[in-house]
C-alpha cells in the first residue's frame, strides 16, 4: 500500500506534463484490470509467434499468479516497485514489455486448448439433446397411467364395501369376547395372587398384579371393573408390607434365592432405590434388635424369679446387669450375632457387584408379558445409587456394631477380672476391630477409646499386684542358681511362644506389617474364611495359631528345651584339668592346670539366673502378650515392663552393692548413680525415720515398698567370700534379664506409637545398659573385704625404708598378702563349684583386688617418714616380687594400676625442678601421698615449703 501511495503521488506530480510525452510509468499505471480484457494495438507486429518461444514466457510466470483465484495482478506488480525517488523509467517499460509478452501467450495458449476440444463440446451437446427427448416420452407415458386409474376408480362396486363392514363387526365381536374373558379372569386372581405371597414368589406376585391393574385400567368403562381396580391397589399395597418383611430378613441370614426375588420384585415395582433405603433401615434394626435381644437374654437367665420388668430397659441400663459369671458367654454370642449381621451385609454388597444388571433373568421373563421395568438411563443411575449407598452403609453398619459393644464393654467393671478371662475379653474384641477393619477400614476408634479405658483400669491393678508380688520373690528369694540348658533364652518360655513364631529379629516395620491387617476381600480375610460358615469367635485365643499361647507361672510352662536338671559340674573336663589347687608356700607352686580349669568354668556357657528371674522374664511374656491385645495402652504397658526392671535392678543394687568399701575412691559412675536415683525417685516408697509418721500427701498407691534382702542370704561371711555366689546369681541374673530385655526392644518398638520410640530407646541406654556396670560396685565389695588391707598399712608402716643397705630379701608384708590372695583364690575355687563363674565376673574380682593392693601400696609407701635410695630400691623390690607372684595366680592382664605404683616409687629419684612439675601432672594421688613423696625426696626446707604450698593448693582447686 505504501508504494501504491507512492506511485500516486508520482502520477499527480506528472499530471502537468503534455499528454503526448507519455514515459512508460504512466503506460503502466493506465493498465487496466487484470479481470478486463485487456487490448493493445499492433500486437502481432511487436511481438514474435514462435511456440517455444511462448512456453518459454509461460514458464517465466511467476508463481503467485496461480496461487488465489482472487489475486490481483496490478496490485502484485505495484508492490514490486521501489521507492518513488529510486524508480528507472528504462526498467519499468521492460517490465511492461514483460508483462504484455506473458499476457499474450497466456491468451493464445487458452485459444488453442479450447480449438482442441470442439469435438467433445459437439458431442457433449447431442447428449443433451437425447435427453430432452427421453423425458417427452416419459412425460406421455405417465399421463396414459393416470387416465387408467381413474377408469378403475369409477369401476369399483358397492358389494365390495359390504364386506368390509362385515368384516369389520366380526373384528369387533371377538374383541369383546376377549374383553369378557379377561373380566372373567381379573374376578379370579385375588386367590391366586395369595398362593404366589404364601410361596414367596413376589415377583410373580407383582408381575400378575400388575398385569391385572393394567387390564383394569383398559376396561375401566366397565362398570364391575371400578370396584375390582381398589381391590388389586390394596393387594398390592399388602404385597409392598410383606416384601418389606422378606427384605428385612436378609439382614441376619442371606440367602441368595431369596434376596435375588426381593430384588426382582422391586425391580418390577420400579423402587430399588426405595428398596436400599429399607434395607439399610433394617440393618440398623437389625443390629439394635439382635444386641437387646442377646443381652436381655442372659439378664433374664441370671435374674432368677425378679418381677424387674427388664424388656422395657434401654439397652446401656441392661448391659450394667450382666454379672462377671456371665460376661464372656454374652459377649461371645454377642459378637458372633453382630458379625452374621455385618456379613449378610458383606454378601449383599457382594451380590449387587456381580449383579450389577438390576434386570435380573426372572425380571427380563416377566418383562416378556409386558410389565415395564427400567429403561437403561435408569439402570444405570441406579447402579450407581446402590453401589453408592452400599458404600456408604459400610462406615454406619460398623458404627452402630461398635457402640452397641462399646455399650457392652463400658457397663461392667472388669478390674478383678482374672487374667486369662481378661485376656480372653480383649482377644474378642481386637478380632471384632480386625473384622470391622475388613469390613470398612475402620479404625475403631471408639472400640479402642472402651478397650483403653477399660484396659487402663484393670492393668493398673494387674501391675500394682504384681510389683507387690515382685517385692515379695525378691525378700524371699535366696538366690540360688536356678539350673537351665546352656542354650536358655526367653523364646523357651511357653509365654513367649507368640515370639517364637513372629521372630525376635525383626525390624520396626516389619512389626507393623505383621501386626493384624486384613485387606477388604482379601483371600486370608474373616468374610472369606467364614463364607459359608462359623465365626471368627468360634475359637478361643490360645487355640488359634496366629495368637498369643498363654500359661502359668508352674515350671511346667517351661518348653522342654528350656529348663532341665542340668548339674553344674565338671564331668565335661579332662581329668589332667581337675587337680587342686597347690598352695605355693606349702607345696611349691600353682599348676598350670589349676589356671586352665579355673578359666574354662568362668567361661561355662550355662545361663545364670533366679528362681525371681524366671518369674519376671515370664511376666515380660505376659505383658507383652498384652500388648498384642491391648494395642491402645501398648505404651503405657512398656513402661510397666520398664517399672519391673528398674526394680528389680534397684533391689540388686541395694541387695549387693550398698555394703561397698570406697576408701580409695572408686564411687559409683555418674551413669548408675542417675539411674538409681531416678528409680529411687519415682518409685521407691521411702521409709521415714523412726519416730516420724510417714507423709500423708504422698502417693503411696504409685509407689512400691524399699526392698529387704532376705535373712536366710548370708552375705558377711568370710570362708563364702561375703556371699560371692548369692552375689554373682543376684548380679548375673540381672545381666542376663538385661540382656533378654535387649531381644525384645524391636517388638516392642514395632507396637509402640512413633512418638514414644525416643523414650523406649532412651530407657535402653540410660537403664539396661547400665546393667552390666552394676557388676563393679557389687564386686568390689567382695573384694574390698576380703583381703585386710588395712593390716598390710600396718605392716608396712614398720617397714623402715631409710637403710643404708641394698636388700636382697623382700619385706615380710609382701609375702602375708600373697598368702591373703592364696587363700582367696581358693574360696573362690569352692565358689566356682557351687554356681558357675562368669569370666567378666572372674576378671572383675580379679581385678579390683589388685587394683586394691596396688593402691594400698602407694598408700603404704606414703606412710614412709623418712626414705633412703636404698629404701626405695626396696620398694621397688617388694612391687616386683608381688607382680611376679601375682602372675601365676590370675589371668588378668593388664596388671591394673601397676603404672600407679611404678610412677609413684620412681617419683622418689626426682631432682626438687621435676618434681614441681611432676606434681602438677600427677594429680590422681591425694594430697598425703603428695606430700609424704616431698618430705622424703626433697631434702632443701625451703624446697620442701615451696612443693608443700603447691601441693595444698592443687588439694583446694581439687576440692572445689
């Protein structure tokens, strides 16, 4: 368009120019449309008639020309100009010229084709012309037609219209003899209609009835047909009642005959909508009904004569009359009433899937008489309204079976239920939950809020009791070794057979895999177990596989691979490895074999543990088969497991560990001394001092009584090593509870909610691994007591350590305290006989007596007052003899605390500039044995002040 503007404005610049000076942009700009015809003189003069000449121009052709019908070549051509001030007048008449060239060829070429096909226009016309005349000739053949048949219209008679009529009366006739038939018949089908109602066939009840409504309506301008049309309403309205009846009888035991007629004769009736909404109506009574009735049943079993009037009770005030003697029988039946309901209800929805087609085969025969039934728009909307309802029942059928046991379990008090009854209780319900988890996916929550309350009070006097009774094995128990096969552990115990058969091993989820959780439909399902027949409640617990086997507390309970009669001796040993001990002043020396068999029963691999033991590990398997049923207080029973070995650590410890020497300042570790106290804290019931009367704002309910240790365990007796073998079973045995304890954490974690996990774990390491350290306090003591110390201080405070000689003899104490440990190792040997030796607890004595001995010789050596270098080679000379003896009578290697006695003797040959900084560095020795080094190695006063300032000063950084 811009060059077109341009293209005007040259022609208006140009217009004052002679009309006779044309340039050849004018010529151009006068060229008409390509749509007119377009002359120009002289043609066949200017331009060449060669035919390849013109195909050539025609192939010069640019191509948009072909491309639009509408394509307006002037306009093409304008657009191609340049700018006004670029425009060569030479170059615009050659494109004009051009243009001329492509246009005469065209013209020419179009001429010719249409000379070439004459000869088919000719022909094409002569066609026309045949038809012309083909249609003149049908034309005259179609008027004789019509002048025929008006000759045959005016030929037609009047006899042939009589017998029609004729005909038509008969018609006529036999359609009243019809009529008159079907009244008949009509007058006839109330007795019929009574034989189909007492067969239970409605669908054929309804199919005649309406039929027979139909026929009514037909002749109802017969006047014996009005009074017959009110009869069939009312017999049908009778038939809708006992269909209603029929349907509400599938609601306790379906029958698929049965329910498929109800549904047929709905289905004709066109109320299959109407018909759900009964059915779940009557679900509901139905579970109401079956409840009330169960209930008032046993009621009235256990009133005896009493004039109560108890049908006219609700049902909550009715539930509160069921006695103990009756409540498990009731809930049985309960149960079992309740699930043939949920399962009529299963083989409902189960039905309408696989017939989805509310047509049914007897419906689609009983349409064939012509009764309507629903078209395929409305079959197919009430698909979907039934799927859709019976969807949505599942969730209220379960919420009605759950508060009418809810109900049930809240209206008696099962607190002083035995335990296998209570048990049994809480395996019905949790199967009813796992049924209502098939049926819906239901939670439960409302059975789970009962069965925890409920559950909550009855543990809670279920553990009270046995935390007294724990208390009563533990004052009486006299720590005997309770003989067990070598391969003992919890899994042998009847009550943790349920562990046997899920494994001990496995993880915190797979526990919750594992744990009850049936998939709708699926083939391990209740609905599909009990198809046909039976309940789940059929059986009790202990006499289904997949449920926890419950015992008593008699040793018969234990598997036979558990507990045997196996003796602990040493039948298995060589006999070269049974000779006694030799005592090394009277007869020589201590065999090697001594050592061997000494070591080899330490290491036996015979389980030690208590009668009490035993009994806490069976409560474990009672508890945790609790919580297998008792899913909604899980937690709350862990830490009742939890509160069973804190006590029973708390009384070990107060048993065998209270009695300890701490003179050189072994103390218990931070670990034990916190879990102790938080034990003591939260459970021990405190004894006030005498005099005083005990706190009555303190909880003594929650709270259990501070332990006793038996009269009959003598722990002070110095031949028994101060009752090391009560000792080691009191202490093993709770290493060995520890350790069971330790196989239960993954099962435990698997039925605790998430959010306790931390708590379990932290309960694991703060409190049974501490278990094990109990093991050094406890003997300690032993060994604090049986070597007297305190007399080898006396001894070698008459040591005088400032001779002048070299010794070549040791001094007389060394030799009395190895006699001490002589004499040890062979009480310790009669102690191996009557209860197995642990090694851990061999290296532990072991260990605290050397450990002991050494520091009473650096304590001994800092009684010194005066101390020659002879004097500390005797030291030296003493320490040695005593190491090379102790090495042939224990197997304890490191030595313990042998550098603290080398240290301390070699400190004597410090010069005063290296003992400064060896005291800043060797803060582990306590002042006095500080001191006694200065006084005696140091001989300048002066030094001697400065080192004994810096000694009191590290004593006071120390105490802070």
């Amino acid at each position: 368009m811009i060059n077109m503007r341009k293209f005007k404005t040259l022609i208006t610049r140009q217009g004052s120019g002679s009309r006779d000076d044309k340039s050849p942009t004018d010529e151009v700009a006068r060229t008409p449309s390509p749509i007119e015809p377009i002359r120009y003189k002289n043609e066949q003069r200017e331009f060449s008639n060669d035919p390849a000449a013109e195909a050539e121009i025609i192939e010069s052709i640019e191509k948009e020309y072909f491309n639009d019908e509408d394509f307006d070549g002037s306009e093409f051509e304008l657009l191609k100009l340049p700018e006004l001030d670029q425009i060569e007048p030479p170059k615009l008449a050659g494109d004009r010229d051009r243009l001329r060239r492509q246009r005469q060829s065209v013209s020419k070429k179009f001429s010719d084709v249409v000379l070439e096909n004459q000869s088919s226009y000719t022909k094409e016309l002569q066609r026309v012309t045949d038809l012309q005349a083909s249609l003149q000739t049908a034309t005259i053949i179609c008027t004789n037609g019509r002048r025929q048949l008006a000759m045959a219209k005016q030929g037609f008679t009047v006899a042939s219209l009589s017998i029609l009529a004729n005909f038509r009366k008969r018609q006529q006739l036999l359609s009243l003899m019809k009529s008159l038939h079907t009244i008949k018949t009509l007058q006839q089908t109330d007795i019929r209609l009574r034989e189909m109602l007492e067969e239970e066939d409605y669908p054929g009840a309804i199919q005649l009835c309406l039929e027979c409504q139909k026929a009514a309506s037909t002749f109802r301008h017969y006047k014996c047909i009005s009074e017959l049309s009110s009869k069939l309403q009312d017999t049908l309205e009778m038939i809708e009642e006992q269909l209603d009846q029929a349907l509400s009888k599938t609601c306790s035991n379906f029958d698929v005959k049965h329910y498929e007629k109800v549904q047929t004769a709905y289905t004709l009736l066109g109320k299959t909508q109407t018909a759900m909404d009964q059915l779940h109506m009557h679900f509901t009574s139905a579970i109401h009904n079956s409840a009330f009735t169960i209930v008032l049943g046993y009621v009235e079993l256990m009133s005896g004569s009493e004039n109560t009037n108890f049908q006219k009770m609700p049902y909550k005030d009715l539930c509160g009359h069921i006695t103990t003697d009756i409540y498990i029988p009731c809930l049985l039946d309960l149960c079992k009433a309740l699930w043939e309901v949920m399962k009529s209800y299963y083989k409902t929805i189960e039905w309408h899937e696989t017939n989805e087609d509310p047509i049914s085969p007897i419906a689609r025969e009983h349409n064939e008489s012509g009764v309507e039934v629903a078209t395929e728009m409305d079959a197919s909307f009430n698909r979907r309204y039934i799927k859709t309802k019976l969807e949505h029942g599942l969730a209220r059928i379960w919420q009605d079976v759950q508060q009418k046991v809810k109900t049930f379990l809240l209206g008696t008090d099962l607190s002083n239920f035995k335990y296998d009854d209570f048990i049994h209780v809480l395996d019905l319900v949790n199967r009813l939950i796992r049924v209502g988890e098939e049926f819906c996916g239901s939670k439960s929550e409302s059975l789970h809020d009962s069965l925890r309350q409920q559950s909550l009070n009855y543990f809670k006097n279920y553990h009270r009791s046995r935390l007294d009774e724990l208390q009563m094995f533990l004052e009486n128990e006299g720590w005997e070794l309770c003989p067990v096969k070598a391969n003992f552990t919890i899994t042998n115990l009847h009550e943790f057979r349920f562990i046997r058969l899920t494994g001990l091993t496995q993880s915190g989820d797979q526990g919750n895999q594992s744990s009850p959780s049936i998939s709708i439909g699926g083939k391990g399902g209740y609905f599909s177990r009990f198809w046909d027949e039976g309940s789940p409640f059929d059986r009790r617990m202990d006499e289904d596989e997949n449920e926890d086997v419950i015992g008593t507390n008699g040793v018969d309970d234990v598997d036979d691979t558990s507990l045997g009669n196996e003796e602990s001796d040493d039948s298995d040993v060589p006999d070269e490895l049974k000779q006694d001990f030799i005592d090394e002043l009277t007869q020589g020396k201590l065999t090697k074999s001594s050592r061997k068999r000494r070591s080899q029963s330490s290491k036996g691999p015979v389980p030690v543990l208590a009668n009490t033991t035993l009994n806490v590990l069976r409560l474990f398997g009672k508890y945790m088969q609790m919580m297998a049923v008792l899913k909604p207080i899980a937690f709350d029973v862990v830490l009742c497991m939890s509160q069973l070995f804190d006590y029973y650590l708390f009384s070990v410890y107060t048993f065998f560990a209270t009695d300890m020497n701490d003179s050189f300042g072994l103390s218990l570790s931070n670990k034990i001394r916190t879990t102790l106290k938080r034990i003591s804290d939260n459970m021990i019931q405190q004894e006030p001092p005498p005099g005083m009367l005990p706190n009555p704002m303190e909880n003594r309910q929650e709270r259990i009584g501070f332990p006793h240790v038996s009269p009959i365990v003598e722990l002070t007796g110095i031949e028994q090593l101060h009752g090391l073998a009560e000792r080691i079973v009191g202490t093993e045995s709770l290493v060995f509870l520890a350790e069971q304890f330790q196989l239960l954490q993954p099962h435990l974690e698997s039925v605790i909610p998430a959010s306790k996990k931390p708590f379990l774990q932290q309960f694991y390491s703060q409190t049974v691994s501490v278990a094990s350290e109990l093991r050094r306090p406890v003997y300690r003591g032993v060994a604090s007591r049986c070597i007297l110390f305190e007399r080898m201080l006396q001894l070698m405070a008459t040591v005088k350590w400032d001779i002048k000689d070299i010794m070549s003899q040791h001094s007389t104490y060394v030799d009395v305290l190895l006699q001490d440990f002589m004499i040890f190792n062979t009480r310790l040997d009669e102690v191996g006989r009557r209860v197995s030796i642990p090694s851990p607890v061999y290296n532990i004595l072991w260990g605290h007596l050397v450990r002991l001995a050494n520091r009473t010789y650096v304590e001994g050596f800092a009684s010194a007052k005066k101390c020659s270098n002879e004097g500390r080679a005797l030291m030296q000379l003493d320490f040695q003899q005593f190491l090379l003896k102790l090495d042939k009578l224990t197997d304890v290697r490191p030595i313990p605390d042998k550098e603290f006695v080398e240290t301390y003797v070699k400190a004597y040959y410090l010069s005063e500039s290296d003992m400064e900084q060896w005291i800043k560095d060797h803060r582990e020795y306590s002042a006095k044995q500080l001191l006694s080094l200065v006084n005696c190695a140091i001989s300048s006063k002066k030094a001697r002040q400065r080192l004994t300032g810096i000694v009191e000063e590290l004593e006071r950084t120390r105490g802070r």
